[in-house]
C-alpha cells in the first residue's frame, strides 16, 4: 500500500476522520497558516490530539520567500517587502502565482525591499498582493538565518511538547539540518528539496544525513527554480535513487479540483510515472486538502493507481 501524508490545518472539521484511512500515515500542518484560532501551542496540541495515533509533521518555511505585508505595486508604490534579506544578480525576475506570473526586480534595497519595473507606458499598472503571498526568484541567495523567528517559535513550542517531526522548506546544505538539530536535537526531518541547490544537497550532502533525514521531491517550487521545465524529470529520478523512501509531493492530482469531471489523464499518467520511479509516498498538498470529499478522492485514486499497479497492468 502507498503511504499517504495529507496538509490540513488544525481547525479543518475533518482530522478524525481522515485519520482513520489506513493508508494515511500522518498530516502536514503548515506553518505559513495565518489564520489560527488559538495560539500557536494550543493549535499544535489539538492537532496532535485531533489525529492520534496518526504523525504531525511541523512545516517549518525557512527560505521560502513571503511578503512580510501586504501590497498594492503601482507607479510610486513599487517595493515589496520579503521576510527574508537576499542578494541576487540583477535584473531578475520574481514568479508568483505558482509561476503562472513574473514581475522583473530590478532594484534590492537594505536587503529585503525588491523594487518592481514599471512597464512604460502603463500608468494603470497595478498588481494586488496579500501579506504572506509567496515568490520565487531563482539563483537569489538569502543573506540572513535560514530559520525564521516564527520557524523558531514553531520549533521550539513543538519540541516542548514532545513533537519532534519536522519538514524543512528548501534544505540546500548539511548546516540548513543543523539549525533545527540547535533547537532539537531529538528532530526527524523530512527535508524538502524545491531547488538546484537542494539537488546538489542531495547528491553531494545527502549520505550524511540520511540516518535522520528523509527526502521529499517538492514539484511545486522545484518546477519554477531549475534551470529548463524538463529538467524535472531527471530531479525526480536523482531524488529517489539518493532516497528509497523519498515522498513525492505539489502538483499531484489537481484536476480533481473540478467538480464532478473526471480526473485528466496527465494526472494518471503522472502518478503511475512516480509508480514506476520507485515512490511509495506522497504527500497531497493545500489545495487538495481544504475539502473533504475532494482529499478521499484523491486518496481513493492514488490507491486505485497503486493497486493497478501491484497487479501487473502497466
């Protein structure tokens, strides 16, 4: 049976029961989640509560890029403000929406401010963007921790409680592990690999770490940070072959979104591909997850592909 990891928030109406699907082997919460109802400790006590026996898996962002605020881009407000301070090659370009958008930056000032270029002869140019909104701007470096302070409160707050299982976003070196190995040292870690720099983590750093370190093949941002689109395939491959036990993850099974058409073909082909590459875990992420109906759809097609699978038919 494949293994299953779901993405939820603690107060979705549906944990229990999701927990009791055998092939779901623990839940996602991620961090980046700003609309808690409680306080952050409460919020991960009910959620481990909420899913028993079943793992929680603290989503740490670490250096995925987000808008510290909110902004309106216009002529004469042109600044984004990142929780991260960076240096990159200039101009560059800033993907948003999933990479379906790209903004050129052609100005970084006190390290975290990214001037937006104005098109000529646009005065009616206006981009809307909501606080915590993520980018991508590939070849960038961050010039501060990779931790964030929130990363850190989560961390520490989840280790106190005696949760010590922990995905790491963009993990690019041995020293990104170690920074949550200071604050618990008892840390299992899923590091998410959403880069070039992670894929050389992965065939250069990888082996020493692996006693504590699993690998999770994040399509999402990866797709938008390397270099051509195809060089996705090879990634995928590299991931696995470093990680027998590697999840596969984003971009998994997003036409079942649309209600009451059937699934696309891409989607089947996608997973049985995986299949083939030799992943036994996924994990199903945000947009899947925010409906019930529409994440034990998902699930059910997963195990329906597996089990074709298991019985010879491609």
């Amino acid at each position: 049976m494949v293994e299953i990891l779901v993405t939820t928030t603690p107060d979705a109406p549906f944990l229990t029961s999701i927990s009791k699907i055998d092939a779901v082997s623990g839940f996602r919460f991620n961090t980046g989640y700003m609309r808690l109802k409680t306080g952050k400790q409460e919020a991960l006590q009910w959620f481990q509560d909420s899913i028993a026996p079943k793992d929680l898996w603290v989503d740490l962002k670490c250096r995925e890029f987000k808008l510290a605020e909110a902004a309106d881009i216009m002529p004469g407000s042109e600044y984004l403000n990142l929780n991260h301070a960076i240096e990159s090659k200039l101009p560059a370009p800033l993907y948003f929406n999933e990479g379906k958008k790209v903004v050129q930056i052609d100005e970084i000032k006190d390290g975290n401010k990214l001037h937006v270029h104005m098109p000529k002869n646009k005065k009616d140019f206006k981009i809307s963007f909501g606080k915590g909104t993520s980018f991508n701007m590939p070849d960038s470096t961050i010039t501060d921790n990779y931790l964030t302070p929130r990363d850190e409160e989560f961390a520490t707050l989840a280790r106190d409680l005696g949760m010590h299982k922990f995905c790491l976003s963009f993990v690019e070196n041995t020293a990104d592990i170690e920074a949550l190995l200071r604050i618990d040292s008892d840390a299992q870690i899923i590091a998410k690999i959403e880069s070039q720099r992670g894929l050389e983590f992965v065939k250069n750093e990888y082996a020493g770490n692996k006693d504590r370190v699993r690998l999770m093949t994040a399509r999402g941002d990866m797709y938008i940070e390397l270099e051509r689109p195809h060089d996705i395939l090879k990634a995928m491959k590299d991931i696995i072959d470093a990680d027998p036990n590697a999840i596969g993850a984003s971009r998994i099974l997003l036409s079942v979104l649309e209600p009451g058409q059937m699934p696309t073909c891409a989607d089947m082909c996608d997973i049985g591909f995986m299949l083939k590459l030799g992943y036994k875990a996924f994990l199903l992420g945000d947009e899947i997850c925010g409906d019930e109906n529409v994440l034990k759809s998902a699930v059910g097609i997963l195990l329906a592909i597996q089990q074709s699978s298991d019985a010879g038919n491609f």
